[in-house]
C-alpha cells in the first residue's frame, strides 16, 4: 500500500472546525505531524487528525499555506533548528526572509501574526516559529517604547510610580556595564 | 421594560427550551502581545537585535518587564552571541586573560587555566549557555564587544578613507588605466559584510587585547597594582605566549599584525587630537560623538597599548619580519605535542625557562626598547620565536608522510566564514602552510615603503574575495602578484622559474612541503622507531645543542633563527618610509588623492 500522501487536519479546539488538506511533505515541518507518523500506521492517518489549538481557522488556513510553499525546504530535527544548536555560536546563522517570506508576513495584520505563532509553537514548526518570532523583533527596530505599544498593541499597565521607575531605569544596562568596567 | 417583556416573549414562544451547552473554554486568543505565552515572549525577546530595542520593548507592560528583567543575562548575552559570531571565543577568553593578574603567586596557573579554556572555545567546546552567564560577566562582555566594534568600525572607516584615495589616483593616472573602474569601484566600496570582513577585524582586535593582557598591558589588573608588579619575562610568561600565539593561524596572525599596525597609528593620532595643534587638533575617532568619547576614554585607560617597554617589542615584532609568521611553528609545534605523551610539554616549558632564564641575554645591536627591563624582553622575545620554530625543525621527521596532524597545503574555498583561510594569504603564499615569513629579506618598496609594510597596513588579509581582486587590480597594488610572499621568502626573483627543491636547497628554507617530500619511512614502526631515535637523540645532546646554538649572544650574532640563511638586514638600516602626509592609512592623506609616486623616498643601505 503506497503511503498516504493527503493528510487531513481538524482544529476541535471549537466545535465545527474546518477540515485541512495537507500535503504530507509539507504537514512533515510539524513535529506533531511527524511524531504521529511516526506512532501510527498509514490506515490510521487516513481518518481526520484532530488538533487543538486556539487559533481560528483563517489562522490555520496561513500556516498551511505557509507549509506548503516551504515543502522542499530542509525539516528540522529534534536537537536542532533551522539556525542551528542552541549552543554553537560558530555555526550560528542569521535568519533570512525569502522574498515569499516577506510577502507573507507582511501581508498579516498583528492578530493572524500572533495566531500564527501560537499554531506554530503548538504544532512544532520551528522554522515557522523563529521566522515570525524574528519578524516581530524587525517590527520594532529602532522605534520608542511608545510606539511599541502602538505597532503591536501592548497596553501600559504601569502605575504613574512605576513608570517613573521604568524611565529611570532606561539606560540600566548602559550604566550596569559603565558601573563593570569602572570595577 | 420592554426587553424584558420581548425576552420573556421570546421564551413563551419557544416550543422547547434549548439544550444546555458545555461551557466554553475561556478564550486566550488575542491581538496583543502580551497575551502570548511566557515563553514565547521570551523568543521574540531574544530575537531582538540591538539592546536599545530590547530595552524598548522591556519597558512597554509590566508582563513583559518582568520577563526582560528575569532573564536580562541571558538576553543580552544572546544579543552578543548574535553579533560576535565566531568572535565568540575570543570575547570569552579576553574575559578570562583581563582577570589574570600577575602580581599573583597563581598567575601561571591562572594564565594557563586561561588558556585551556580559550583553546576549548576555540574547538567549539565549553562555550556557556545563555542561561549560565552571570549578569556580571555579560556585562563585561557587553562592554569590550562595545570598544572593539568601535575599533572595528574607525578601522573600516579608514580603510575605506584609503580605497577612496587610491581610485581617485588609479583613475587619474593616464600611464595605465584601470580596465574596469566601475566595477574596481562598486567592490572595493561595498560595505564590508556583517559575517566576514567584519568578524576578520573584529577578532583580531580582541586577540590584540588579548595578547596584550598576557604582557602585562595596563588595562590588567597587574599593571594597576604599579609598573614593578609585572614580570614581563621569565619562563611562565613567555611559556604563555607561546602557547597563546600557538592558538592562531598564519594568516590569523598577519591580521592581528594589520591591527597593531593600525593601533600604533591610533595611539598617535589619538595624542595628536589631544596635544596638537591646527587641525589635528580634536580630530575625531569615530563618527558618532558619543561612541568618540567612549573610545577616547578608553584609549585613556590604556586600552591597545603596550606599556612603554612593550611598545618598542611590538614595533620591533610587527616590522622586523621575525615573527610574522611565528603561529605556522607554533601550531607545528602543537600538533606535534598533541602527538607526544603529557610529559613531553613539560620537558619543552623546563628548556624553555632554562632558556629565557640565562645571563647575558641582552641585545647587543643597539637597538634596545629602552625604559624598564625593555633589554630583557626583547631578548625573551627572540628566544620564544626560536624555540618553537626549533622544535619543528628538530622533530618534523619524526612523522611519516601523511601522519601529520594538520594540512600542509591550504586552498582557498570561499569566504564563507571568518574561521577559514583568507583570499589574500592563501593567493600571496600560494597555500604554503609554514612557509617561512620569519626572514623576509630586504624587499622591494612601494612608494618608498617595505612591500610588507604596505601589505599589512592596507590590512590585505582581512577582505573578502571581491574586494581583494579589486584591490589587486589597482596599479599601485599590483606588485602582489599571486605567490609573492611565497617566491620572495624562498629567494626566488619573479623571473626565475627553476627546480624548488634546489632553490630551498640554496636558500636553507625549510617548509612542511619539503619535509614531506623527503620523508623516506612510510610504515608504522618506521615512524615509531623515527620517533624513539628522535626522542633518544634530544635527551644525549639536546642540552649541548641548545646551549651551543641558542645561547642568547650567538642568536644575536647569527641575526634570528635561521642558521642557514644569509643574514638579513638589520631593521635599522632599512629606512622606514616617514609618516604623515604619505601614509596610507592617513584619512587625508587618502583624501587628498592618495600617494604620489613622486612623493616616496628610497631606503638608504
């Protein structure tokens, strides 16, 4: 029996969640979707494979689209990212937007941008993953704490002391490694 | 009233009362971010590369703050790690070499604790996880990141100041047009690349501060304790360079030379801006005021520079030639140690110290550092340049072909990283891995200055491939035709082709190529018993040998390390080129159209 190539996915975090079609190769990015081909037969993944996400469907919908287009693309390991192990700074590598990539993620308002983080952390999509945590870390280059809390709708909770205390604290670093060299 | 009573309506018209639903989970989704999980907040967190921006973005709720302040250390140590790349090692090590204090009765056993682990990084071994970086020893990264990257950016600023003024000469000159000047001037201009060129400079300035801290430099906590504190000889300390240099490849070391270069030049001008007049006066290091004066305070501090009696051994060490080269042997040595059982090191460090420990080891070509103990350190220095090169050269044929534990011959693939073999030095040596720069003859000039000289100051070594074919291709540089290191330290003219073996013969050059040509054993127990007759054979006359050969006045009277070779000229009769106007490196010189060929002067014999 040849082996299955059309994965069906249901989110059942609600009722009447949609049903996904995904190619094998590409559902292969997640490491839930491998570990379940892995634990079962292929007679078993023929049925609909149920998820449980909180993310809506339309946030699904892009992380498959997202899969799909990055099929061809290496898989990640257990021990390993796409940038590498954790602890080799020699082999690290910076992570690069494809030009789909950029197109892709910036096509996103900031509500699929953060559902597309919580689907990919739950299904173990690591390039995904970094690629979209690293996304936000552009968002915010160069800008205020202000505009922060503008671009990615952040909420200051702080009371006036606090903030206060915040601002005083600024430049912590700068004077903790002034405050180090002094030493 | 009224909704009430539609409700209630509603109710009564309804023919069966809905049936009860499970209550919904609560749900988490939401478009802001501080609504994300612990953990990936701390993923963006970490992906954040500039800690202005980390900054930023631990100051926008308290949720997030929490989290930065949590894990500040592991955050900005990941900051670094992203920036340093594979200068990683030598960030981590500079920490450990700067805590070495020599006034210490454990300052051996802390150096070469210092060095186990720098030689650990260096194999990818041992480095920290973000999370076991206390914030004390991050921020002392952070700190000297800070400085080299502003050393590393007034140095490509200056080198860019260079191949400004060198186009503008090449494409004014009529004699011999550059064949593609736009091309010669996108390449030679492109910004040096964050993960090459960058780190090549980066790196080699913090294994200057490096080698720097093993002298007794002053930023050390030695060198505060008073000048006397410092021994800057004796056999722990030069046991410690040696292994220290032994760390670096050739071509690492040129580029640690092309930046000694350039500190000595800083260090002047920095004196010009403070104590000159006219326009010298208040010139700027760095483009950015406030990173100006962070540098300035630093240069202050004593950040690069040797103590006096030092800086006279690093001009004698960058410009004389003898030890450009000395990491080849040094890394021969290593591999052979690595070859050899544990006591065997100890048998070197114990001839070393008898070595550097005799009397009368002072210079007597007049040419001394002058101020503190400056007779006595040049002479150590001499004497560990010769000692690993002797223990090559004694012990080579030991191996049998092909049993060595590194390459012979290097060939250039590519600038895919900082760690691997340069464009530049792989073309000028023609992949020669000990080629013998130790005794550069007198060599022919450029514009007035030694060939080397200009080599190093235009820091050919540290640029991409592009960059230094557009550099070739000016008219200027086109003496550094491929191999010339290579055919100048075998003696060889340009035009002469001829048999190498009876070149190197004549020459008395020895390199590793050679040595494996001539090798006759080929088995195992041949090179077993090539290793016992080499070993018997250093302990019946070693000592004779080295008391015959190296004792300290016969190194000065043979003029360096090579007992074969014709002496070289001594570096005072070569007449360096004057600085200033014509210097390469000089911002307006650059600016001012670059070098005149008319403007060099001929060394006087």
């Amino acid at each position: 029996m040849a082996p299955i190539q059309i994965l069906k996915l249901q989110n059942t975090f609600k009722p009447g969640g949609k049903v996904f079609e995904v190619e094998r190769a590409a559902a292969e990015h997640s490491g839930l979707v491998q570990m379940l081909l892995q634990d079962f037969d292929d007679s078993d993944l023929e049925a609909i494979i149920p998820i449980s996400v909180d993310v809506s469907d339309k946030g699904l919908a892009k992380v498959f689209e997202w899969m799909t287009h990055s099929k061809d693309l290496p898989k990640t390991t257990d021990d390993g990212s796409v940038r590498g192990p954790d602890d080799s700074a020699v082999n690290w590598k910076p992570l690069t937007f494809s030009d789909w990539d950029k197109k892709f993620f910036d096509a996103l308002d900031s509500e699929a941008l953060y559902e597309i983080l919580i689907a990919a952390n739950y299904l173990d999509i690591k390039p995904l993953y970094e690629l979209g945590c690293q996304f936000v870390a552009n968002m915010i280059r160069g800008k205020t704490t202000e505009q922060i809390r503008e671009i990615l709708n952040i909420t200051s909770d702080f009371n006036p002391e606090e903030e206060l205390r915040i601002r005083e604290q600024k430049a912590l670093v700068k004077d903790e490694s002034e405050t180090a060299e002094k030493n | 009233m009224r909704q009430m009573a539609t409700s209630f309506a509603s109710l009564a018209m309804s023919p069966t009362p809905p049936p009860p639903q499970p209550p919904k989970p609560p749900s988490s989704r939401s478009s802001s971010l501080q609504t994300l999980p612990t953990e990936m907040l701390l993923h963006i967190l970490g992906s954040v590369d500039s800690l202005s921006d980390l900054r930023a973005l631990g100051s926008t709720c308290r949720r997030i703050h929490a989290i930065f302040e949590e894990d500040k250390a592991s955050l900005i140590y990941g900051f670094l790690r992203r920036q340093l790349g594979p200068v990683l090692p030598d960030a981590l090590a500079l920490y450990e070499f700067d805590r070495l204090d020599a006034s210490s009765p454990r300052y051996h056993e802390d150096g070469r604790a210092a060095l186990a682990l720098y030689d650990a990084y260096l194999r990818g071994n041992g480095l920290p996880r973000p999370r076991q970086v206390p914030l004390g020893v991050v921020l002392h990264l952070l700190h000297w990141h800070r400085v080299m990257a502003d050393l590393t950016d007034v140095y490509v600023r200056h080198a860019s100041a260079v191949f400004h003024g060198e186009l503008d000469a090449a494409t004014q000159q009529q004699q011999q047009p550059l064949p593609d000047p736009a091309t010669t001037r996108r390449l030679l201009l492109a910004p040096p690349a964050q993960h090459t060129e960058r780190h090549r400079i980066l790196r080699a300035f913090y294994r200057l501060q490096i080698l720097y801290d093993v002298n007794g430099a002053p930023t050390t906590a030695s060198h505060r304790a008073g000048p006397d504190a410092t021994s800057t000889t004796g056999p722990n300390l030069v046991s410690l360079r040696l292994a220290l240099l032994g760390f670096f490849w050739p071509w690492e070391h040129q580029q640690l030379a092309s930046v000694g270069f350039f500190m000595l030049r800083l260090n002047r001008m920095w004196t010009a801006a403070l104590c000159g007049s006219g326009r010298s006066r208040g010139q700027h290091l760095h483009p950015d005021p406030r990173r100006d004066r962070a540098l300035r305070r630093e240069l202050r501090r004593g950040l690069l520079r040797f103590p006096r009696s030092h800086r006279q051994q690093l001009r004698d060490w960058l410009r004389s030639g003898r030890a450009r080269n000395l990491g080849a042997y040094v890394h021969v040595l290593k591999g052979f140690r690595a070859a050899l059982p544990r006591w065997w090191e100890d048998v070197v460090v114990r001839k070393t110290a008898r070595l550097v420990d005799e009397p009368g080891d002072n210079d007597d070509d007049g040419n001394g550092g002058g101020g503190d103990g400056g007779n006595e350190t040049q002479g150590g220095g001499e004497n560990w340049s010769l000692l690993g090169r002797d223990h090559v050269q004694a012990r080579m044929d030991s191996f049998p072909p092909g049993s060595l534990p590194f390459s012979a011959h290097l060939r250039f693939e590519g600038d895919r990283g900082a760690e691997g073999v340069s464009c530049a030095w792989a073309d000028a040596f023609e992949g020669g891995f000990v080629e013998d720069t130790m005794l550069f003859e007198p060599s022919t000039e450029v514009d007035g200055m030694l060939l080397e000289e200009v080599w190093f100051r235009v820091g050919f070594v540290f640029w991409d491939e592009p960059r230094y074919a557009a550099l070739k291709a000016l008219p200027r540089f086109q003496v550094f035709k491929t191999g010339w290191a290579a055919r100048k330290n075998r003696g060889e003219e340009e035009s002469e082709g001829g048999d190498e073996t009876r070149q190197n013969k004549q020459h008395g050059t020895w390199t590793l190529r050679h040595c494996l040509c001539v090798q006759g054993v080929s088995d195992a127990a041949a090179a077993a018993a090539a290793i016992l007759a080499n070993i018997i054979a250093f302990f019946a006359n070693g000592n004779q040998r080295f008391g015959t050969i190296y004792a300290a006045s016969d190194v000065r009277r043979i003029g360096g390390n090579n007992l074969h070779r014709p002496q070289p000229t001594p570096i005072a009769s070569r007449r360096l080129r004057p600085r200033g106007r014509d210097d390469p490196i000089a911002p307006g010189a650059a600016c001012r159209g670059g070098h005149s060929q008319t403007s060099g002067r001929r060394s006087q014999p």
